[in-house]
C-alpha cells in the first residue's frame, strides 16, 4: 500500500522507516502517464520513491489559474498504487510555507527572465525555491524531471551545481499522447476544439524539429494555418538553453495559448 503522508513530522517519521538512498519525483498532482514515466524511471534506481504532490502558489503569478489548477489526490494515490512507490507526500500551504511567506527566495538568474521566465515573471524564483525546500526536507539523493518543462530541468540542474545542493538530477524524455499533444495536467481544460489545436501545435513543433535549421520558419509556418491559437513564443537554442549553436544538438522550444490554455512543448533538433 502506497503511504500517505502530509505534515514534515509524519515525513520524517515514514523516511526514518524507509530504505535509504531515496528518489524525489516533485509534481503537482493530477498525475497522468508522463509523471507516472518518471516514478517508473526512480523506482528502477531505488526501491524508496517519494512523489511529492503539491501545487506551490510561489510559482503562479495568476490567481485564477492556481485557483481552478486540478487537485486530485485520491485518484493520483491510486495511479500511483501499482508503482509501489514507497510514499506520498502530499503538504498543505502551511505545511511548506510555515511563516506564511519566505523571504529568501532562489535567483534563477538570467536564464529564469527568457522564454517561460519572459511571458510568467517570478515563475522559476517560485519553483526552484519549492524545489529547494523539496530537496532540503527529503534530502533524496536523485530527484527525476520531466523534459516536458525543459527550462525548468534545465534550471535545477543549474541550481544544483551552482549551489552545491549534491542531488542527481535525472531528466526523463516526454511522455505524448497518439497525436503527439505532450501529456499535461492542464489538457482536461481543452475543449474538443481545443484539444485538435493543441494536437496541431504538436504536429507543427515536430515539423520544425525534423527541419534541422530551418525549424523555427517551419514550425512558425506550419501554425500560421491553425484557427484558434495565439503563439507566445517558438525559439531555437542549444541544449543548455543558451543560443543555438551553428551546428549539433539543439532545443526547439515553443508556447502558445489555445482560448484560456497556455501550452508548452519542446523537442531536440539537430542542426547541419
Ligand atoms: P507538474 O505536476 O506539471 O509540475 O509536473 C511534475 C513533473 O512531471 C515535472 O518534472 C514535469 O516536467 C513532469 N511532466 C509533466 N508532464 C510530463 C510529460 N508529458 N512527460 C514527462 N514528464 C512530464
């Protein structure tokens, strides 16, 4: 039986009982296969896993978004009981903020103010403080990301090298849907027209990837034709998010808005 846990004293208490080294998977619940692909991917490094589920109000600069964000926990416990992951963590607000709010909080740095950080101001200082605190109250020795938010993989292993926090970062490839839309928590707010655009957005992102230089032309291209979506932003850059290199590996990394439905999407591109 997967352990549920909510307060850091019933934490402690259960990872005090549990084999050690251990595996954080950090989510924010509404769990769906690309974060059941990360559990599968911890628990074939270590027999304890424990899956965070907490929707961090640091990292929403939107009200209304964290407000309607899906909560889900019994469901998420259920999907998860087959992994035989070792333990939930599910906090309250108070449970991670005590004080109500923290004033330290962790500098992304310029790379938090680009691409995701240009279009959600405070985005990436919310999240990597969560993860931070993650790390520093279940002290994990590997914590499991999805590429899906490819800035924000980035971003922690950058954080965790600068800062000497001593977790191994493991990025796990996205987990899609038969059409190609990468699985998402927010993907039950699409309508049915909705859903298609989405699905063109993926197709269009894919295009550009299998065009190797020209993929930002392609991709911009390819969703000139769809109804019904507003592009934030299609870029190229290198692997570690800086800018893209004259020729190897590189991210095309995308976000659009479908009505109310912010979508993101990345997929590596090798350029000639
Ligand atoms: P979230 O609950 O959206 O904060 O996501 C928790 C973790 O699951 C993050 O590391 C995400 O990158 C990862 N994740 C979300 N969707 C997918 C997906 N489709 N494939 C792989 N990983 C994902």
């Amino acid at each position: 039986m997967t352990e549920v846990v909510h307060t850091r004293a019933e934490l402690a208490a259960a990872l005090a009982r549990l084999p050690r080294p251990h595996a954080l998977v950090p989510t924010m619940g509404a769990l769906h296969e690309g974060h059941l692909e990360l559990v599968r991917r911890a628990r074939e490094r270590h027999e304890t896993v424990v899956v965070s589920v907490f929707v961090n109000p640091l990292q929403f600069g939107d009200a209304a978004d964290l407000a309607r964000y899906p909560r889900t926990l019994d469901a998420d416990v259920a999907a998860l009981e087959p992994l035989q992951t070792a333990l939930v963590w599910a906090p309250g607000v108070d449970d991670v903020y005590p004080d109500g709010e923290v004033s330290v909080r962790v500098d992304p740095g310029p790379l938090g103010t680009v691409l995701e950080g240009a279009s959600r101001p405070g985005h990436f200082a919310g999240a990597l403080t969560v993860v931070a605190k993650l790390f520093g109250t279940v002290r994990p020795e590997s914590a499991f990301f999805g590429e899906k938010d490819y800035q924000q993989l980035v971003l922690v292993g950058r954080m965790v090298r600068d800062l000497d926090l001593g977790v191994d970062v493991v990025g796990v490839p996205t987990h899609r849907e038969d059409d190609g839309l990468a699985r998402s928590s927010r993907n039950v707010f699409l309508d049915d027209d909705g859903r298609r655009t989405a699905g063109a957005f993926a197709a269009a992102l894919r295009r550009g990837a299998d065009a190797g230089d020209d993929a930002v032309a392609v991709a911009r291209a390819a969703l000139a034709d769809v109804p019904g979506l507003e592009i934030d932003y299609i870029e190229l850059r290198s692997p570690d998010l800086g800018p893209a290199p004259g020729h190897g590996p590189a991210r095309l990394l995308g976000a659009v808005k479908v009505g109310s439905v912010r979508l993101i999407d990345n997929l590596p591109v090798t350029l000639a």
